[in-house]
C-alpha cells in the first residue's frame, strides 16, 4: 500500500514529546503539528521533499529537528515561534525560505542558508533575538520586508553581490548591528 503524500497527524496526541514521520511520506502538509506545545523533538525521512505553511508553527518545546537533504521547500511559517529551537540546518536544495518561516524562535543562535537560496521571504527570520551572525550566500537575489526585523544580538551581516533588493525594514530593531555592507548591485532598498 502506497504511503500517504501527505501527512497530517492531527488525530495523534498532542501531548506526545517525541515523534517519528513514518519513511515513504512525502511532505508534511500545512498546519500538521500547528500548536503541539510539549513536542520536544522530530525525526523526518529522506523521503520528505516538502515542509508546508506553518506545520511546526508554535511548537515552543521544540529542541531538535533536522531537515532532510531531500527538502526543496519550506512553506511561510513553517517554524515560526518554535522559541526553543536553538540552531537549525536547511539543506542544498531549498531556494526560497517563505515568509515568517523561522520567525520567532527566539532561542535561535545560528542557521546556516545554503548557496542555493534565491529568496528570503518576508519577516523569515525576524524576532530572532539571539541570533548573533548569518551568512547571506551569494546567489540571493532578494532580503523581504523586515526579513532580519528584531534580531536584536546580530552584530554584523554581509549581504553577497547578487541582491538586487532589500525591503523594507529588512534590519529595523536590530539595535546591536555595527557593520552592514551594501553591495553596488542593490537596486532598492525599502524604508
């Protein structure tokens, strides 16, 4: 019996702290763990290609999930205010972080994006508040309206010459940045 494209375990308790996607589920469908408060940690397969709009969103017990090489896609809000999450991983093949992805997760204090990002969504990373440096990787060609808003510890940021736009608010509330570069490509940059 073929397993189901997606998975949606809404019918599960929400108490469990520790769960395991079965292998052969291919995306993990909108809103499938929205509001598990004591969900500690999750194991996704390989199989999994897709993470959809808010599926984690405020799972604040969240410690530990590592995302498959085999994800494309991570949907608006997927993590958002998963405030124990305190590093997160997101694999090669993502090119776009959709908006409010990571927002929130205020315990986050390193992300690594990967070059093949081409996007960064609107307030993705914003009220990171701990969240002290990122590497932006050359190939993004676009930082949404208040993408890094309220990430109060970042200190520094580099932004690659192949932005053309930065929106608006993109760094507003982030009261410990020193040094931002700008590069000669950047085309607009938002209030």
């Amino acid at each position: 019996m073929d397993q189901p494209a997606y998975f949606f375990p809404f019918l599960a308790d929400k108490d469990v702290e520790n769960f395991v996607v079965p292998e052969g589920v291919v995306a993990i469908g909108s809103k499938s763990f929205f509001n598990w408060k004591n969900l500690r940690s999750i194991v996704l397969p390989e199989s999994v290609t897709s993470i959809g709009d808010y599926a984690f969103s405020n799972c604040p017990s969240l410690t530990s999930i590592k995302i498959p090489e085999s994800v494309k896609t991570i949907g608006g809000g997927a993590f958002c205010d998963c405030s124990s999450l305190t590093s997160i991983n997101i694999p090669e093949g993502v090119t776009s972080i959709g908006n409010r992805a990571f927002c929130g997760c205020s315990s986050l204090t390193s992300i690594n994006i990967p070059e093949g990002v081409k996007t960064i969504g609107d307030s993705a990373f914003c009220d990171c508040s701990f969240l002290t440096s990122i590497n932006i990787p050359e190939g993004v060609t676009s930082i949404g309206n208040r993408a890094f808003s309220a990430c109060r510890s970042l200190t520094s940021i580099n932004i690659p010459e192949s932005v053309t736009s930065i929106g608006n608010g993109a760094f507003g509330a982030c009261s410990s940045l020193t040094s931002i570069n700008i590069p000669e490509g950047v085309t607009s940059i938002g209030n």
